[in-house]
C-alpha cells in the first residue's frame, strides 16, 4: 500500500475512543488485492475497478487496458503444480 493510504479511507464512527477503524478506498482495495493476488476473482476485481474508474483522475485508456490484462489473467485456468 502507499504510504498515504489513510488519508483516502473512510473512518467509521463506532462511538468508542478504544477503538478506530478505517475502509479502505476502492482503488487501494484493488491495489491490495493484485498485490496479493492469490487465485481468480474475476468479478470482484472488475466490479471494484469499473466502481473506482467513475472517480479516476487520469488516463483511462491504459486503466481499462490494464484491467483487460488482468481480468484476461484471472479467467485463465491455472496449472497445480506438483511437488
């Protein structure tokens, strides 16, 4: 994650001063989740990325063709490896 991630999540107000909890922004979440990527999720990461895009500052040419790449990835069948 950035380093300033905290500054663009959401604290949620639980009414105690013990505990602080924060929500991720949609972006730093499908950040996350390709840095971790761990198995397909398709659906999810292209939910999340068409929800973030509505709010994107930049090119969207490269976003959405990055994303293509990724879904494109995701959708493949992976091969188990045997040890």
């Amino acid at each position: 994650m950035h380093e300033d991630y905290l500054k663009d999540a959401i604290r949620v107000l639980l009414g105690t001063r013990h505990i602080e909890v924060y929500v991720r922004s949609p972006v730093d979440l499908i950040v996350s989740k390709m840095a971790r990527y761990n198995g397909p999720d398709p659906e999810e990461i292209e939910a999340r990325a068409l929800h973030a895009m509505s709010s994107y500052v930049g090119n969207l040419d490269y976003l959405r063709m990055n994303l293509r790449d990724v879904l494109e990835k995701a959708r493949k069948p992976r091969a188990i490896r045997q040890p």
